[in-house]
C-alpha cells in the first residue's frame, strides 16, 4: 500500500518533470534545419558547436553513425582530448544526448 501512496505521489512530478524537458527540446528543433527529421550533428551544429557524422560498416553488413562532438565554443577541436562513448537504447537515437540544448544536454 505505502509503495501505491509514493507512486500517485511521485507520479505527476515526473510527468510535470518530462513536459518541462520537452518545451525546451522544441525551442531547440524550431531552428531553422537543412534535414526534414534533424540529426544529432545537426542539434549540435546549430548551437555552435563543431561536429561530425561518419557512417560505418560493420564486418557483418551493419550500417552504424557515429556522431562526433570535435570541440566546444571555448576548446577548439584537438586530437588529444579523451573520447567519450554514448550508447542509446534499442528505442532510442543519438539526438538524445543533446536535443535539450546547451548547458542542458551532454
């Protein structure tokens, strides 16, 4: 019974929570892209920052992208910065990460 009191409790946070996000995620997709569906590279270049897409394929046949975040605003693109690996969901796409916007995303 308590575990049904906190989830009706908790419940219309988290939905007021995502709807927060989402207004925000669609200020960001209102700019101006070249793609009718934009890509993550897309998002990123958008707000300024440098980025890549390079397609890969795999021994198998599979076709992956693989978007690249080269520098910020203030650190110019570097061979020696760490790399960082994101992996989505089976459900899930790269725009993710960064469709929330500067400051907000990864």
């Amino acid at each position: 019974m308590f575990k049904k009191e906190i989830l009706c409790c908790m419940l219309p946070v988290i939905i007021a929570v995502s709807f927060g996000q989402c207004k925000e995620a669609n200020e960001i997709l209102k700019l101006p892209f070249d793609n009718e569906v934009p890509t993550a590279t897309d998002i990123v270049q958008k707000a300024g920052y440098p980025a890549e897409s390079h397609e890969v394929v795999t021994q198998d046949g599979y076709i992956l992208r693989m978007d690249r975040i080269t520098g910020s605003k203030e650190s110019p693109p570097s061979v020696n910065k760490p790399a960082v690996l994101l992996i989505h969901g089976i459900l899930d796409a790269s725009p993710t990460w960064v469709v929330t916007g500067p400051g907000k995303g990864l």
